[in-house]
C-alpha cells in the first residue's frame, strides 16, 4: 500500500508549564522529530511524508504529542520507539494506532 501523504506535527512547545506540565519541547520532542525524519528517510518516504515542529496541543501533560495532519489523528504521549509503528501501520497501512490515540486537549 502507498503510504498517505501527509504531515506530521511533533509538539515542540518549550512554554515552561502548560496544564501544570513541562512543555513537550522539555520532554524530548527534538529527538522525536530527528527519530521521525530518519524512519521516514529509511522508508523512503520523504516525497510522501514530512514531519516538522508544531506548535502547543494542549496535550504536554501526557508527554510529546503527534498530529497526523491528512486527518488530524493525535497521538501522544509519544515516544521514539512507537515511531515505526504509527508510521507503518498508520500512514503505510492506513490504520490508526488505537493505543496510542490521545484526545485533543482543548484546542478544537
């Protein structure tokens, strides 16, 4: 199957407290996006595919949070090891990781 072209939003929110928590820019977002550009580059998706810094989803207090923007699924919290699975199944296969689902923090 083709995978979904799509963005992915990786909360990079460096606000000190957001809901009484570190933002996700304090709780490893950086290694996310860096971890998320290389699985996609080793899928070779890259045409297909991007992931960049977003902003604040509201979600800090669950840890990183991903927006898959084709059809704003968030996931968090999210770490480095979850990256192949939400890539393979979700934009490769175009299933949603129900695990790892979150629910939107207030921001709709």
């Amino acid at each position: 199957m083709e995978p979904i072209s799509t963005t992915l939003h990786i909360c990079h929110s460096v606000k000190p407290k957001v809901k009484g928590a570190p933002g996700c820019g304090h709780l490893g977002a950086a290694e996310l996006l860096e971890t998320c550009q290389r699985e996609i580059n080793l899928r070779g998706w890259q045409d297909q595919v991007k992931a960049q810094p977003g902003a604040c989803m509201r979600n800090c207090e669950h840890g990183v949070t991903v927006r898959v923007l084709h059809d704003l699924t968030l996931y968090g919290p999210v770490q480095p090891s979850d990256l192949p699975e939400i890539l393979d199944s979700h934009i490769g296969n175009h299933q949603p990781v129900k695990r790892l689902q979150s629910t939107p923090g207030g921001f709709w």
